[in-house]
C-alpha cells in the first residue's frame, strides 16, 4: 500500500496513518510531543488526575475532553477502593499502548485483527513500599504480558506484529529502560 491510497483496517486509517509518517519524514519537529497531566489529592490514598492539554505537531493542542481518573488503594492497603491503585494504572498504560501499536502495525502491514486481548501482571513485594527492606525494590520485580493475536496472517507473521508493537511501544521502552524524572515542590 502506498501513502496515497485510502483504507481502513482495524479501525486504523490508514491513509491518516500513512500521511502522518511522511510529513513527519519532512518535518522532524512534528514529532515532538509533551503530554500532561494534572493531579490533586482527594483524601486519604485517594486522588485523580486530569488530562486535557498537550503540545504537539508544534502547537498547544486538547482532547475533545478532559479525561478524569482516579486512583486509590484497597482497603487491604489502608485506602477506600475509589480506584485502581497508581501500579495497576501502570499496568493498563503498558497493556493500551502495545495494543494501540499492534492495531496501527497490523493496519500498516495490511493484517485484518479479529481479536486482540492480553493479561498483563505484575509482582510487587510491599516490604519495599512499606520501608521494611531495603533489599526490596518498591516498584514491580517483574511483568507478564500474555497476548491473544488472532486475524488473518499467520502465526509467524501475528507474533511479529506484537514484536513490532514492543519495540516501537513508548510506554514499554519507559518501563524497559527508564527515564530521568525530575521532582520539584513548594510550599506556598
């Protein structure tokens, strides 16, 4: 398929898809993006994030609404269970964005899906959380994805879309290989 030829697969247009790669090909500074969002504290572990604004293709731009979420813990984890905790939003951000990128690489390479879906876990040790170790990371020690790819390749060629997906995934390459985070506060 040529980046002038109009379809839609999987949901994906591709011809958008297609024509946003070759402009970003011209122009480099397209595709300098900075994401945001907004957080306040509810009570207890409660809290919710907002996001709404974000730059890219070189101007401010929004959603077509903000988005709320909240996070909480259990109360097993001393919290009132208004959401899911802050690691397993981690989690969907990983599980959203491999699969955002195996529909977009499928709809590229010409596949028609028929069903994507993953279990996504993650082992965490609170003694790391809880200060009773320091032998204890306080983050994930490990995480499973386990994908069902169906559609109408191979099983080869199903794989390499999920392959694809992870190497080119920005949410997997910041879990994978971290990234410089910078903590301000103040007071007033």
């Amino acid at each position: 398929m040529t980046s002038t030829e109009s379809a839609t697969r999987n949901g994906v247009d591709t011809a958008t898809l297609f024509a946003t790669i070759d402009a970003v090909r011209a122009d480099t500074d397209l595709a300098k993006f900075q994401f945001r969002a907004t957080n306040r504290w509810v009570s207890g572990t409660h809290n919710q994030s907002t996001i709404h604004g974000f730059h890219g293709a070189k101007q401010e731009m929004t959603h077509r609404q903000p988005f709320t979420f909240d996070a909480d813990h259990p109360p097993v984890l001393v919290g009132t269970d208004n959401g899911p905790t802050p690691v397993e939003h981690l989690l969907h951000a990983l599980a959203a964005c491999l699969t955002a990128g195996i529909a977009n690489i499928a709809a590229a390479r010409g596949v028609t899906l028929t069903e994507v879906s993953s279990t996504v876990e993650g082992d965490i040790d609170l003694l790391g959380i809880l200060g009773l170790s320091d032998q204890v990371r306080n983050g994930y020690q490990q995480i499973k994805i386990d994908f069902i790819v169906r559609g109408d390749a191979g099983t080869e060629k199903l794989r390499e879309l999920v392959e694809q997906s992870c190497r080119r995934s920005a949410v997997f390459d910041v879990l994978t290989n971290g990234v410089p985070v910078s903590v301000q506060v103040s007071t007033d």
